[in-house]
C-alpha cells in the first residue's frame, strides 16, 4: 500500500533513532516513500533490496537500490525469449501498476530490437479475476510463442491457473515479482523469471550466506530479496564504520564509496542516480518447488 508507505516513511523520517531504512520492497511503495525520505532538514537514507522500477532512479540523494531496474530485466527476459526459447512472437499479459508497467515497456523494446513481434498486450488489474477473453484470444490467434507475465506473484497465479485450464502450453515467462511462486507446485512448474539472485549462484561469498541462513531458518531458502536486504544491512554498516551514524554521513558514505562492496548479490558501488550500474540478472525455471538457475544459453 502506497498510502500505508507514506505513513511509515513519515514515522521514520522524524524519529531521531532511525539513522537509515532497509526498504521498501516493491517499486510503488518505494517510489511513494522516496518523497518522504528525501524530505525536510534531516533525511534518511532509504536503500531498497528489491524496487526495480526505473522512475526510482535520481529520484533524491538519499535514495538507493542494490537490486537491477526492471531495464535489465525485461531486456534479459526478450533475449532469454529469443535465444533460449527460440520465440519470434510473444503475447504480454501485466499487471497495470508501475512494476507491470516498467517491466512491459523494457521488454517490449528489447525484444523488438531482436526482432521479435509482440502478437496482443492485455492489461490486468489487482484482483482481477477473469481473463477469459485475452487467453481465448491468445489461443485463437496461434501465433504467440511465448507468454509474459509482468505481473506480482498473486496476480501471476490467476494467470497460471487460467492458462492451465485451458490447456495453454506456451513456455511462460515473467520477472522478479513472481517470486515465491515455486511454493504453489505443479501450477508454477516449469515457469521462467528473472531474479537478482538465486541459491545456487556459485561462490564462496554466496555458500557461507546460504549455510548461516538456512541454520537459523530452518532449512528454508532466502529468495533475492533476502539476499538483497543482507547487502542492503552490511552496506549501512559499513558506511557507519567509516562515517559515522549521522544520517548525512550514512548518505555520503554509501554515494562515494571508496571501494566496491562484494556482496552475496554481486559488487556493488553506486552511481549517481543510486543504481547499481550493470548489475547482474540471472534467469531461472521453477522445478519441483525450487527456482533454479538456468544455466543453458
């Protein structure tokens, strides 16, 4: 809720306490809490892990992501569409909000530059229930050869399971809002989505992380964004090892790092707009309850 981010935002901007915020977690509610933070005579660094809309980039000086834009991954969705999947036609269904959005305009760009055709885009709407028209159309028209999803992960489950039903078997693609959706089984099996990161990255930064995280978890896999809020705490802290805790110092700390930060996500250093330029994106395929990660190009 954007309006419930806004109210949090104002709570933290004005207590002295709370010298940097790890958050928030998706693109709307960031975007909505930047305004805040970036406001008044003391603003606070807001360092999302996982809001991947491109209108985040510049927004304030004390805004930031450790995760890629929505730029990388809906350009690396078209070419895993292309080069993987051996699609020249694509059918979009996205959720119409600004993560659907973002990552509809940056696939539909790529995929085009490789030559692709996009057959129909259907918007959707949070708590949509029928989509009965664009997937009939979809599969009368015949000549789409894969299916995006730009879409969060409940939105996606209505997708999957009216696609299913109508017997649809086109190789489904979609993005990082779609994570946790291995946990719904056979509906999501075989599925294709972008991530900033997956458990079975190699590396020895990444093993450790895994190992002390499912020791406490109980066995249970973090996803990207827990990976990136990891980072996203190391980074403050770092920054208030060598700056200081005032708010100010935080900011210029984390703007002008001396040196990469090698993370369980990958390095990170910041540019201007407080993006983490050419930041990896990987793609990985939903298999018996696990995403992971596609190896094959």
């Amino acid at each position: 809720s954007t309006t419930r981010a806004i109210a949090v935002a104002q709570q933290f901007l004005g207590d002295p306490r709370i010298v940097a915020v790890v958050g928030h977690l998706t693109s709307g509610t960031t975007i909505a809490a930047a305004d805040i933070y970036n406001s008044g005579r003391h603003p606070v660094v807001e360092l999302s892990p996982s809001a991947s809309n491109p209108d985040l980039t510049g927004i304030g000086p004390y805004t930031f992501r450790v995760c890629a834009t929505d730029l990388a991954h809906g350009g690396e969705l078209a070419r895993f569409a292309v080069r993987r999947l051996r699609a020249s036609a694509a059918a979009v269904i996205y959720l119409n909000d600004d993560y659907g959005r973002g990552l509809l305009g940056t696939f539909q760009e790529e995929f085009g530059k490789l030559g692709g055709t996009i057959t129909e885009v259907d918007p959707m709407l949070v708590g949509t229930a029928d989509l009965g028209a664009y997937l009939d159309h979809i599969k009368l028209d015949g000549r789409a050869q894969v299916l995006m999803i730009a879409t969060d992960r409940a939105a996606g489950v209505v997708v999957l399971r009216q696609v299913r039903a109508r017997g649809i078997t086109l190789p489904i693609i979609g993005g990082d809002a779609l994570t946790g959706i291995q946990a719904e089984g056979g509906l999501a099996e075989g599925l294709h989505l972008t991530s900033n990161w997956l458990p079975d990255l190699p590396g020895e930064t990444n093993a450790r992380f895994l190992q002390a995280y499912t020791r406490l978890s109980g066995g249970a896999l973090p996803d990207h964004r827990g990976a990136g809020a990891y980072d996203a705490v190391y980074l403050i802290a770092q920054a208030i090892r060598d700056a200081g805790s005032d708010r100010a110092s935080i900011r210029e700390a984390l703007a002008h790092m001396t040196a990469p930060y090698d993370g369980v996500t990958g390095r990170i250093a910041f540019d201007a707009g407080g993006d983490v330029p050419n930041k990896a994106v990987h793609v990985g395929t939903v298999q018996a309850g696990r995403i992971v990660l596609d190896t094959s190009r």
